[in-house]
C-alpha cells in the first residue's frame, strides 16, 4: 500500500498526478506502481545558515549551506564584501540561491532550524519580496528535538558541539568568533570565509548526528 497523501511533498503528490504507471493510470491512482516502476529516493539536505544578528528584521544571512546526504556535495552561497556594504542588495543574492537549492530538496535536516534558520530564511525572503517555498513543498526534520525528548543531558548542555562529543566521541565544530562575525559585517573578505567554513562544519556534524540518533524517533512529516 502507498502513502497517504498527507505523509507526501507537494513535489510528490504532484509527481504522482502527473505521471502514469504500465496500467495507464496515475501513480496516484495505482501507488504500489511508484514503489515498484519508479522508485524516487527522498533526496536529504543538511541546512545550516549564519546571520549577522538573531532578528531577521535587524540582520542578514551571511551564508549558507546545505549537505547533500546521498552525494557528499556542499550547495553553499555567501555575501560578498560588495553586497555588505549596498544597501539595495546586502543578502538578497544569497537568500535568491539559498531558495534555488533547498528547492532541490525533499526533505531538510537542520538543528535548531525550527525557530530560527527557517524563520530567518523566510523573513529575510519576505523583506525581499521573493517567494519561499511553501507549506507541504519541503519537508523538515529538526534533530534538535530527538535530543530534547530522547536524552538526557545536563541543563543548558543541548548544543551541536556537546552532542557529538558525548555520542560521537568528538566534535569537529570550529567556533564563532565574535570579531570575525564583525569585520564580515564589514566586508572583510577573510571572516567571510571563515565563517562560511564554520557553516560547512556545522551541516557535516548535523549529518554526523542525525545518522547516529535517528533510529530512535519517527521521522515527523512538518513542513519548512
């Protein structure tokens, strides 16, 4: 038996609609065809983002990046020391390709996405008035929570880095720098790679993690 549409993407349930299977029907109509004719792999995307400041409305996205889980590639942007400093465009590149490649996406894995990467995303999409992908488009998984419910870790000791060196044994986060975080708001071309590499870190230990917690919770069908 197939899915029901509410544990399907928009991606796929129009996929479905669209596509027949050697009956001549829809795979919407005949599901057990997809898992069997033409079986699509959930393509995975690690996302992680770093700001200038903890409000969108006050900050901007000084990069990105998104692991992609099957083939090790990295589909990263970042401010440049120009956009810094122009008013009229500052991040708005960055969030334009940022939307491009999570679109490529089914579902996006981040930690602590849920009340900040993704809200950030979207309001800095919204201030530039660029379309973010909708409700049911992408699904999102935030790994953070498996943490909250599934273990139990001393008071105010729920972060990234934590994490992996307790169940993984180490951690290869590298640290925010307050003055590089600074001179990037500058259009230092050096912070901006520096924090761009903390970026790519960030998204290699939320893959890390998630492969070694995410037998124990169900994946949830929510929304970016």
């Amino acid at each position: 038996m197939g899915l029901a549409l509410s544990h399907l993407s928009k991606k796929e349930i129009i996929y479905r609609a669209t596509h027949r299977c050697r009956h001549y029907h829809t795979y919407l109509e005949h599901p057990d065809c997809r898992l069997t004719e033409d079986p699509q792999p959930e393509r995975i995307g690690f996302l992680d983002i770093e700001s200038s400041a903890l409000e969108a409305t006050f900050g901007m996205v000084l990069c990105y990046a998104i692991l992609d889980d099957a083939t090790g590639k990295i589909y990263k942007k970042s401010i440049t020391p120009t956009e810094v400093r122009k008013k009229n465009i500052r991040d708005r590149n960055v969030i334009v390709q940022c939307i491009q490649d999570m679109n490529q996406f089914d579902r996006l894995i981040t930690f602590r996405g849920t009340k900040f990467d993704l809200p950030f995303l979207r309001t800095r999409a919204g201030i530039w008035n660029l379309e973010f992908p909708r409700f049911g488009e992408i699904k999102h998984q935030d790994i953070y929570y498996i943490l909250k419910f599934k273990f139990r870790f001393p008071w105010g000791k729920n972060s990234l880095e934590y994490a992996c060196r307790v169940l993984l044994g180490e951690s290869h986060k590298t640290h925010q720098v307050p003055s590089d975080w600074l001179s990037a708001m500058q259009g230092d071309s050096k912070a901006i790679k520096y924090i761009v590499d903390h970026c790519i870190a960030d998204v290699r230990e939320t893959q890390r993690l998630y492969r070694a917690i995410v037998k124990y919770a169900r994946a949830k069908n929510t929304s970016i």
